[in-house]
C-alpha cells in the first residue's frame, strides 16, 4: 500500500480517530487534507519571503486601527519578513515607528520598507548578525540616535532545522540555533534594556513545538524553550520597573522558515495536523503582537500567548 501525504476517508467522512489495516496488521490513521501549499524548499537560513508561491498574506486590508501604538518606537528583529513583516505592518498602522534588524534579506527588507512608506510610516532598516553582540550594540545606538527612544522590543528573529534524529545534528547546528535564538535575545535584550523607560514592552518569540515536542526540531525546540524561562524569569525580575515581557508560541504559520526547514513533501500539509486544518496566515498573528505592545496588556507579564489553530490548548 502507498501511504503518503494524502489519504482519502471512507465516504468522504472524517474517521476522528478510526485506523486503516494493510495486509501486515499496520494501522494507520487516514485523514483528508487540504492541499494549501505546493511542495518547495529553500536551501537557505531564515529564507526568502518573495520567492514563495503563494505569497504569504501579511497584511489584512479590513484591519481598523486605533492609534494604540501613535509615536512609539519598535525595534523588530527578523521584521523584513514572515511574522515579523506583519508585525511591522501592524504597529505602523497603529502609529509607532520601526526599526527592522535583518541578516542578510535585502529584496524582502526593501520590499517591506516600500509597504509601509506606502502606508505613510516610517521605517528603519539595519542589517547585520544578530549572534553578534556588536551588531546589537549598533541596532540600539542607531534606533537612539534615529528616534531618541526605545518603547517596544520585539525579539522576533530564528532558525530551525529539520533533522530526523538527535544524531544527526552537529556541534556546529546546535551552537548555530542557540546562538542565533537565544543568545541573539539575551545581547539585544540587555542592551535595550538600558533605554527602555517604565510602560515599555519586550515581546519574545517562542513556538508551539516547545509544548508538544516537535521531533524533528531537537535544537530548535531546546533554543524555544530557553525563550520561555527567559521570558518568565525577566517579567519577574522587571515587574517592579513596570516594563512588561511576554511571548508569543505561534503554531504553524506560512513563512520563509517553513520551506527554508522541511522537506519539500512536508510543505503541502503544513498545520493541517491542527483542529482548524491549515496553517495561519502571518496577518492573523499580528493583533497579539499589537495587544502586547499596547497599554490595553498594562496587567499582562510574563505569558505565553498560544496563536495555533488549536494545534495545542495552553
């Protein structure tokens, strides 16, 4: 029997639950889904956002904003694309200035930066290693000398590698992830921190993977939920300045990361495995991101806010 990526239900009925027998006594479970995204791969780290097909949709055009964001200041690592583009999108539709760090994805971070000029904001681009602390000393000293102040800090920028055992992943990917995840966090984070006045906001990125255990993400996974210990012990440790610190554990959304990890077979079926059937869309994340940033989350640290189609209930 060929048992792919497809399996049709009897009648057409979802079996929720039901096994498939094959002539050696197997069971497998059968479940329809729908086609979303043709298989691709990118054998590159984080990824291009313009050469996806279909394009992620980054913005939502009926969004109404409500100025909760007018003359703040953000800085958004990874921001030129994936999450962090609709991120960026959001808080200049609701009246703050960005500072978008990138490694190296120049048409994506020009292409973002041509969106929002559209939309009459402003927008500043740095490029540069995050796993570098000098890189992060700069991102700060330009956003102070650019905009005099930081409100917000989005820790948003990540890897993640596909890998089928613990086995097979090398000294030198394992430093890479915790590196790019983690300790690129702590460094901007510090710095920041020292021009970051009472109100101010961080907001880190950890994943869904952190609370079921993705298998084939052991590094990543590691690297995601360090994030959270970081996020929880630095509420705590800030909670008396009055600057808040939370994250967000996005389930399976249609980025560059996702081509740039799976295998291109894995791309069709990407968080249909969750009770919605389908990956998300990066403008359907950003409103936590906005919330988090905002005075409406005055009495909200050191959470985890779950974005997953229901993949995991925390």
């Amino acid at each position: 029997m060929n048992y792919k990526y497809y399996y049709d239900n009897v009648n057409g009925k979802d079996d929720y639950g039901l096994k498939y027998i094959n002539e050696e006594g197997e069971a497998y479970k059968c479940t329809k889904y729908k086609y979303q995204f043709p298989p691709q791969h990118q054998d590159r780290q984080p990824g291009f956002e313009y050469v996806m097909r279909p394009r992620p949709i980054f913005d939502n055009l009926n969004y109404k904003a409500a100025g909760k964001l007018k003359d703040k200041v953000a800085i958004i690592t990874g921001g030129d694309s994936g999450i962090g583009r609709a991120v960026s999108i959001a808080y200049v539709k609701e009246g703050a200035k960005v500072v978008i760090a990138y490694l190296n994805e120049h048409e994506d971070a020009l292409e973002t930066k041509r969106y929002i000029d559209s939309l009459g904001g402003e927008c500043l681009l740095l490029n540069g290693d995050l796993k570098e602390k000098s890189f992060c000393e700069k991102i700060v000293e330009e956003t102070m000398n650019c905009y005099g102040k930081i409100d917000i800090l989005v820790n948003n920028a990540g890897v993640q590698y596909q890998q089928k055992s613990l086995l097979d992943i090398s000294d030198e990917q394992f430093d890479y992830t915790m590196k790019t995840n983690i300790y690129s966090m702590f460094y901007l984070t510090k710095c920041a921190l020292k021009e970051m006045k009472p109100g101010s906001s961080i907001i880190n990125l950890t994943s869904v993977t952190t609370f079921y255990g993705e298998p084939e993400l052991i590094d990543y996974v590691t690297s995601k939920g360090a994030i959270v210990g970081f996020t929880r012990s630095l509420a705590t440790n800030l909670a008396d300045k009055n600057i808040r610190v939370n994250a967000v554990a996005p389930g399976y959304f249609w980025t560059p990361l996702q081509p740039a990890c799976w295998d291109e077979k894995k791309i069709p079926t990407l968080g249909a495995d969750a009770p919605m059937k389908r990956a998300g869309e990066t403008f359907e994340l950003a409103p936590i991101f906005v919330y988090l940033a905002s005075s409406d989350s005055s009495y909200t640290t050191g959470q985890v806010m779950h974005v997953n189609g229901g993949l995991y209930k925390g």
